[in-house]
C-alpha cells in the first residue's frame, strides 16, 4: 500500500482592517480593498488589526508586525523633518 503526499498546508488569507465605513468594514487583501458586513468581525476589532479570513480571527503576532512595520516607516518618513507648525497632534 502506498503512503499518500502529505500536502504542505495551504497559506492562511490574511487581511489588514483599514476603516469602518458606517456598517462596513474595509480590509485590505493582497493590496485591494474588499468589504465585510461589521458584524462578521470579532468584537473588539481595531483598525490595523490583521485577520485571518478563514477563521475571522485577529492574529496577535502579525498584527503587532504590521504596526512596528507602519512605526517604523513613519519614522524613516520623518527622519530630518521639522514638525509642522501649529498646536496640534495627529
């Protein structure tokens, strides 16, 4: 009797929360935009959360990976900039 292949698993569908739009939330897939009804998400669902499209599920590790990506960025942006003028914060 022969063994089957086992096959190596399939990559998971991941998605990055972009904004609420009223009752919609617009995620970002492979750098385009598809939308969820909101109440299909996990509660507690932050924007810049990155999900797990078959589970819907927030995934920790790669959510705190895009936000130290986005940090990070931020700074390079910033790197030898004056700050804007005015009394504000962003």
């Amino acid at each position: 009797m022969r063994k089957k292949k086992q096959q190596p698993p399939r990559p998971r569908t991941m998605a990055s929360l972009d904004r609420f739009e009223d009752e919609l939330a617009v995620l970002i897939v492979d750098g385009r935009e598809q939308t969820r009804r909101r109440e299909e998400l996990p509660p507690g669902v932050r924007e810049g959360d990155v999900l797990d499209l078959e589970t819907l599920t927030v995934d920790p590790e790669a959510t705190e990976r895009l936000r130290a990506e986005v940090r990070q960025a931020r700074e390079q942006a910033m790197k030898n900039k004056a700050p804007p003028p005015g009394d504000f914060d962003l």
